[in-house]
C-alpha cells in the first residue's frame, strides 16, 4: 500500500469562514486575531490496483488554474483522472471543496470517473444545516452530475476498506481503515485530525459532540497501538503520518 500526504496549504480561517492562505514563516497570527489556523492535507492511497482520495481540501487553485490538489497528485505518479474513490470523512468546506473544480463562473468535476462516498446522513445534514461550513451549491451540482454512493452506519465497502460511523466532529462524521495484508491504514478525519489531539487530553469546541470526539481519540490511539495502524493526520502541522506507541502512559507518534 502506498500513502501519499497531498499538502494544500496553510490556512487562517475567522468567524466568517473565508480560508486565507497564511505562511508560518512570514506571517504574523497577530495581524489576523480571533483566527483558527489550519494545515489542509487529503491523502491519495494506492492499494490494490485502485486509486483512493480520502477527502478533497478546499478545491484552490494555482496561477495557472490548474487544481493544487490534482498538481499534488500528479507530483505522486498518478493522474487525477484514475482516481476510483473519493472517500468523505464529511462535507464541511475545507474538506469538500475539492470535489469541485471552479474557474469563474464555470464548474466541474474534479474526479469524474470516480465515485463520491459520503454517509447518507451527513449528505441530508449538508443541505439542511444552517452552517456556513457546508456549501450547498457544490452538492448541488454532484447531485446533478456525480457517480454517489451512500453509506448508513458502519461496515465493510470493499474486502480492503472499511467505514465507522463516529459522528462526535458533525453529527454524521465517519472514518476509514485500509487494509493489505498485514498494513493498516487509518484515516480519522476531524476525529483524529492531528497527532496533538492524541498527546493530549481536551474538549474542541470546533466539534459536535467534544467529549465524545475526546473520548474517540483515545479509543483510536488504543485500537492504533494494538493493531499497528499508520494514521494519517488531515490537519496535522508537526507531521502527516505516524505510527501511535505508548511511552510512560502517554501516547506518541513515530
């Protein structure tokens, strides 16, 4: 199984849930107050002769229009058209917007051979909801034009891919864990977002359900630790991936 981290960016994100590009190195988290800053990063995973996205990132282009996200995929080896499955952990922008590509006025899909996979749940929340967070004109437009697939719950959706319903982040979040021999991979979504939310013990009130989140983290940093999983960390800012070990009773992530 081959794993690879698709960087988007670094992002401030206010109360009017506009993503502004925001560079560590230059940029001072003092001039953009009241801001959350976020790392973007879906990953392409290569398993069993299939080609699998898990979530999309914002969907921003670069100067040449071309989506930073298929960029990143063909500086992997593989052409953003051979990709199978795009697997949503949820819909919330910086998470879905690169379902889509957008230039202008004009707008298509960004993977039209490959099936969407979102929870059915979460897919009715996305329209129903009142969060800027979800952005209806892009689910409109896969429901029009897109290869859906819909899961309820929990279970198995292909010999090597497995799903679990969580909610706990959105009310209808899930996670997925790969298999190929004895290699497991595991993608948490904004349960597990990144390797800080294992190190330490805490109630985000970015999330749904905090102490359910909370309480999931620990359950997964267990499950990592006896099954040897390679988690993949989507907002993670000191590192992409790793594997979860326990040193003095406190998790870390080699």
């Amino acid at each position: 199984m081959q794993v690879f981290p698709l960087f988007e960016g670094s992002y401030s994100v206010a109360a009017d849930k506009k993503f502004i590009p925001f560079d560590p190195v230059k940029d001072n988290p003092k001039d953009r107050p009241a801001s959350l800053f976020v790392h973007i990063q879906p990953f392409l995973i290569h398993t069993g002769g299939s080609l699998l996205l898990c979530d999309t990132g914002l969907g921003f282009s670069g100067p040449d229009g071309e989506l930073i996200l298929h960029q990143n995929i063909r500086k992997a080896g593989f052409d953003p058209d051979d990709v199978d499955l795009v697997l949503m952990s949820h819909l919330h922008f910086d998470h879905s917007g690169g379902m889509v590509h957008r230039q202008g006025e004009d707008i298509e899909l960004s993977f039209p051979h490959a099936t969407y996979v979102i929870q059915q749940g979460e897919w009715e929340q996305a329209f129903t909801s009142s969060s800027s967070s979800y952005r209806t004109e892009i689910f409109d437009f896969l429901q029009r034009n897109a290869q859906l697939s819909f899961l309820e719950g929990s279970g198995q959706l292909t010999s090597s891919i497995s799903y679990e319903f969580t909610g706990a982040h959105t009310p209808n979040h899930q996670v997925f864990l790969f298999s190929e021999g004895k290699e497991k991979v595991f993608f948490g979504g904004d349960v597990l977002p990144e390797p800080e939310e294992l190190l330490r013990k805490f109630v985000a009130k970015y999330d749904y359900d905090g102490r359910k989140a909370m309480a999931l983290r620990e359950e997964f940093g267990q499950r990592a630790i006896s099954e040897n999983w390679n988690c993949l960390f989507y907002h993670g800012k000191s590192r992409a991936m790793g594997h979860v070990s326990l040193d003095g009773g406190q998790f870390r992530i080699g």
